[in-house]
C-alpha cells in the first residue's frame, strides 16, 4: 500500500469511529427524549388532554428548521425527521390514553 492510501486508510478509520460514537449519542439522546415524551403522554392521559399539540408541533418543527440552517443542515431532512418523531410521540401518547 502507498503512503498516500495508508494515510486515507487512517483518515477513514478515524471518521467511521467518529461516525460510530455519533451513533451512539443520537441513540442515547432519542432514548432519553422519549422517556420525556412518555412521561409527558402519562400525564396528559392522567389529566385527560388531548395527546397532540398541533401549535407546540408547529413551533417545534419551525424551531428544528432555524436550528438546523444554523448547524448546516438540510432543513427539509432535519423536518421530516422531525416529522417522524413527532408522529411516534403521538402514536405513543394515544396508546397511552386507551
């Protein structure tokens, strides 16, 4: 192997472990949004409260847009992920009130 391909090779190994510790932090973090989203689900099924905020989805989604122009990130992406997750969370809170 070259010099220059023994360098890539380095290069490359050393974005894979940092994609590989990104993983694990997006992993960990929607773990723990989702404990926060459950607890949230529990006490609008305790207080009888509808189990979708369209005006707080709203905000939130507007929210994620500027966040991610600012990081640099596909505001159309970081919305449909948003969009995903926000649609699991209301999944979750109507289960909740069944």
């Amino acid at each position: 192997m070259t010099d220059d391909a023994t360098r890539a090779q380095a290069l490359l190994q050393d974005h894979r472990e940092s994609i590989d510790r990104l993983d694990a932090i997006l992993v960990f973090t929607l773990a723990e949004r989702f404990k926060h989203t459950q607890s949230v689900g529990r006490l609008k099924a305790a207080h009888d409260l509808p189990p979708s905020d369209p005006a707080r989805e709203e905000r939130q989604i507007e929210r994620l847009e500027r966040l991610s122009q600012e990081a640099d990130l596909d505001p159309e992406f970081a919305k449909k992920f948003l969009n995903f997750i926000i649609s699991e969370v209301i999944r979750h809170h109507e289960k909740l009130q069944k």
